[in-house]
C-alpha cells in the first residue's frame, strides 16, 4: 500500500494561487474611484460652477427664492448680500450663498 502522502502534496502544489500582478490587484478599486467621479463628484462641480455663475449675475429687479423658500425681489446688491424686498415696506439682507434659484430676470421668466 502507498502512502496518500506524495498525492496530497501534489495536489497542495497545484492549488497554489500564483501571486497577481500589481495593476490586476488594484485594477477594480481605480474602477471604483474612476465610477465614482463621473457619477458623484463631476455633476456636483458642475452645478456648484452654474449656481456661481448665477450669483454673479444677480442684479436689481430680479426675482429670487431663498433656500428658505422666501420669495423675493432684489433691491440692492452688496458685496456679500443682497437686500430683498419681500412684502410692501419690507427689506431682508440675505447672504448669497442662500439665494437658491431666479424666478424672473427683470421680467423675463427663467427656465428650469
């Protein structure tokens, strides 16, 4: 009778794993994060740069929505506000990084 030795050490031999290759190895964590950048990161950008852009060109006469869901009409612009009408006789300053969307650019509705 043989010993089951040198077979089970053939076998052991055989189910070696051969070591990867570096890039295979971090291949799917660069998918990963590649993914991520254009689902995520590059549509906020994005939007980040139009809502700038639209704060910049932000005058008297506009028609605005704060992030509070105030609506109102711009009286005055400031360096780092606006002063809003929002009812007859009353006028709120309001930061621009909380003015949310333009309703009407001097009588001209906006599209969405």
């Amino acid at each position: 009778m043989t010993s089951p030795m040198p077979a089970l050490t053939f076998f052991a031999q055989q189910a070696a794993p051969a070591t990867p290759n570096a890039l295979v190895t971090m291949l799917p964590l660069v998918l990963l994060f590649g993914g991520m950048y254009f689902l995520m990161i590059a549509p906020q950008r994005k939007k980040q740069k139009a809502h700038e852009k639209m704060l910049t060109e932000l005058q008297s006469g506009d028609e605005i929505v704060t992030n509070g869901g105030i609506y109102g009409t711009i009286t005055n612009v400031k360096d780092d506000r606006f002063v809003v009408k929002i009812a007859e006789n009353v006028k709120i300053e309001v930061g621009k990084g909380f003015i949310q969307s333009v309703q009407k650019r001097n009588g001209v509705e906006e599209k969405k």
